[in-house]
C-alpha cells in the first residue's frame, strides 16, 4: 500500500501524526525531503520470511535519509537474494526439470534471466511477477554496470522499492489473491488449503509458520504478547476436507452465518 501525496482530511491528520516520527528517526536536517521520500514509496511489506520484512525497512531507511544508490543497489540485491533462497530450496522437487543440472551444484545464482526462467518454469511466479522481476533486473543492470548516460538515481531507486515490495508481497505476503489461502472463511482466520501442501514452494515456505491445527485450537496471548496457538484436544485419525473444517471451527466459534 502506498502512503500517498493525494491529499483528504484523514490523509492530511496521518501526515502530521507521522511527521515528528519521521524528524525523530531521520533527523531534522533536510526534513521536507525526506518525509516526502517517505512518503512516495509503499510501506515495508510483512513476509512469511521475516528477514524480508527486516530488509525490506533497511532499503527504506537508505531511501529516505537520501542514501539512493544504497537504496536502489538494496532493492535489485534483495530480489537476487530471494530468487536463490528459492532455488536453493525447492531444487530437489525438480530433479526431472530440464533447468535442475543448471542450478543442482550451485551455492548461488547471478544469472537473473537463467533464475527468472527457472522460477517460471516451475510455476511458483506468473507471468506478472515475471514482468516485475525483469524490469528490477534492468534496473539492477544499469545501478550495477557503469552507463554513459545521466541516471536519475531517485527515480530509480523508487521504481525498484516498489518492484521489491510487489515481488515480496506476489510470492510471500498473505491476501486473498493467494488461491491456496483459505480467506476469511472462518471470520478473520487464515489457514493453507489442504490441496497447496504438497506444492514445493507452499512446503517450503509457508508450512513451517503454518501450525497445524484442529477445529477447536485456540489463541492466546504470551506475557510477552506473543500469540500463542494451543490446541490440546485429541481429534480422530480420519480426514476431512476444507469444507468440513471451516463448517466445523464456525460451528465451534459461534463466527458462522
């Protein structure tokens, strides 16, 4: 989500609520200018992979005290650093892919088009995110490897937070877009389709911050605010769909229709 330059009365509050913020993080000297940097570039997205999120508010935090080609070279390196974390980690689901003797013996990628041709190739991004990744790959070219021409760092280092932001939130954020998300259906509840657990990537990734869980689990906050699933009821052995889960957990929180 962007912070936005549009102005309205609630826009126009939240600015000011975040200002003396801002001044307190980034410093007074040039303040204008970096609030508006703030300001013009989507908020740190939250990843089912925590360093991205921690990452993702370096960039930021580069971006805004006016550190630009730290910002922008921060962007492209962290899209590199995703798409090997997920080679690397999935690779061994497709030793019968073409594209597997490329990449089995290799620590790290620094191919971008052989890594984006990959992550197509085994369906974990569309042809959306596909687009985006290629466009931070110009972007890293022409950061990285001198160009002979003006380069309006700002601009740059912009259009590549918004990339990475997009890129995180495309393959690691949660929204209803997610087709192996079951969204919402029990009342402000997330869970993981029971179709998407043999998925690589969906195993890899989302099932080790997915607990499993019965119709009957609860939440409950830690002294130290931390949420807390417990589920101590003992549930037979046989398996049910979906369907039947969320019927039963609305059923057992009273959150149905």
């Amino acid at each position: 989500m962007f912070r936005g330059k549009d102005s309205s009365p609630l826009l126009d509050k939240y600015k000011e609520e975040q200002r003396s913020y801002i001044a307190d993080k980034y410093g007074s000297k040039d303040f204008d200018d970096k609030f508006n940097r703030w300001m013009s570039i989507p908020n740190p997205v939250l990843s089912v992979v925590d360093e991205h999120t921690y990452l993702l508010q370096d960039i930021e935090n580069s971006y805004v005290s006016g550190s630009l080609y730290s910002a922008l070279t921060g962007a492209c390196c962290l899209g590199e650093r995703i798409f090997n974390q997920i080679i690397s980690r999935i690779r061994e689901s497709y030793r019968s892919s073409p594209q597997y003797k490329k990449v089995y013996k290799k620590d790290s990628i620094n191919d971008w088009d052989l890594a984006i041709g990959i992550l197509v190739d085994w369906k974990v991004i569309d042809i959306n995110t596909e687009k985006k990744y290629r466009r931070l790959a110009t972007l890293r070219n022409d950061s990285v490897h001198f160009q002979n021409k003006p380069q309006d760092l700002n601009s740059m280092a912009k259009e590549a937070i918004t990339l990475i932001n997009e890129i995180v939130t495309d393959l690691f954020g949660l929204d209803k877009d997610k087709k192996f998300i079951i969204w919402f259906e029990v009342p402000g509840e997330l869970y993981l389709k029971k179709e998407a657990e043999d998925d690589p990537f969906i195993r890899e990734f989302y099932i080790p911050c997915s607990p499993l869980v019965g119709f009957k689990h609860t939440i409950e906050n830690t002294p130290s605010l931390i949420m807390k699933v417990v589920d101590n009821e003992v549930y037979s052995d046989e398996e049910i769909p979906d369907s039947e889960f969320v019927r039963l957990r609305n059923e057992y929180t009273n959150k149905g229709s």
